[in-house]
C-alpha cells in the first residue's frame, strides 16, 4: 500500500525532525514524567500518539483544508489549544508544591492505597491530556495537511493510506518519547532537588509554549 521509495523515506524523515524537535508533546511528558511518573508519562505519550491518526483522518476528509483556509477556524483551535497548555501549563507549577515524587514513606499506609486506587483515573486524565494536546494544536493539522497529499497517487485509497502513515509516525514518535521520559526521570533521580525545580521548569514551558502558539500566524 506504501511503496518503499524515495517518498516513504522522505515521510520518515520529516516526521523524525517534528517528533524529535523540542516543543509541546516534550514539554507535556515531561511534566508528566517529574509529576506522575513515568507510567503516567507512558499513557500521556499515547494520548499523544492517539491524535495523530485524528489529524490523518482530518487531512483525508478534508477538514484540516478548513482549519488552514477559515481564519476563524485557525484562530479558534490555535486559541482552544494555547488556553489548554496554558491550564496545564499552571497546574504543573501549583502541584511541583506539593510533589511527594520520589519518597517510599507512604508504602504500606492508607495513603499508598488510597492513591493505588486512583491510579486508573490519573493514567486516564494523562492520556486525555496528550490527546487533547496534540488535536488541539493546529500546526500538526497543518503538517498532515501539507505533506500527506505529496504521497498520494491516483486510485489511492487516500484516508487508509493517510492513516497508514499516521502509523509510521506513531511508530516513531512512541519510543522516542518513552525513551525521553526514562531518561529524564533518571536525570531527576540523579540530581539531588532537581525534581521540583524541572518540574517547574516543564510547567513555565508549557505556558510559553500556549503563548507562542496563540501568538501563531497562519
């Protein structure tokens, strides 16, 4: 379905540069990563992961055309997006204060069950975050929207084939950004009170990142 040219490689490409570049769906694993841990982390980079065949979708039916032509389609999702990282943004900076990340002391104890038991819903809001975050940000909309027609040939089945290489670039962007976290919270591990200060750090980001993002023109 996918021929193994010159074009596929050109794809692989451009999606290792957009997924290894630092931006948002770093930002927001790290922030998970430092906060959550890396489970978490693991379920948000699926969230993120899970957007991308959205996108791919989008492209093929003809709704990232409307997002890239409408200015106020643009400007609506681009302001949702930014608003959204910008939420989260804040929450990392207000919860870095009250992180027990890293402690053993509540193992054994009413709390330790108490948080097992709400493990399910963080790993569910931590994958509700990559997802929205990556449907919500308007530039890869327009990566799809862009790039994906260049591979399309006539008589292509456009929105399997679309979806085929949203695949690729699942397959890409999910390793690396599991072997960012593991990375990252070994760092955390290392550097005594480093913790607390990176998870701030993840937190300021984000929200600069939502400014950028509602500062973006088409």
């Amino acid at each position: 379905m996918i021929p193994l040219d010159g074009q596929l490689a050109t794809f692989v490409v451009l999606s290792a540069i957009l997924t290894v570049l630092p931006g948002t769906d770093m930002a927001l694993v790290a922030k998970t990563t430092l906060l959550q841990g890396r489970k978490a982390a693991f379920a948000t980079s699926l969230g993120i992961c899970a957007g991308l065949p959205v996108h791919a979708t989008a492209s093929a039916i003809g709704l990232s055309a409307i997002l890239a032509t409408s200015a106020e389609a643009f400007t609506a999702v681009k302001v949702l997006g930014a608003l959204y990282l910008g939420y989260i943004g804040v929450r990392s900076i207000l919860d870095s204060r009250h992180s027990t990340r890293g402690t053993t002391q509540m193992e054994g104890t009413a709390e330790a069950m108490s948080a097992r038991a709400l493990a399910p819903r963080r790993l569910r809001g931590a994958f509700t975050q990559g997802f929205l975050s990556n449907v919500l940000n308007p530039k890869v909309a327009i990566f799809y929207l862009t790039f994906l027609p260049q591979f399309m040939h006539p008589g292509d089945d456009i929105l399997l084939k679309s979806l085929a290489f949203a695949g690729i670039h699942v397959a890409l962007g999910l390793p690396w950004l599991t072997a960012y976290s593991y990375a990252l919270d070994r760092l955390a591990r290392a550097v005594s009170g480093a913790r607390r200060w990176l998870e701030r750090a993840s937190g300021v980001l984000l929200i600069g990142l939502g400014i950028r993002l509602a500062l973006e023109r088409r």
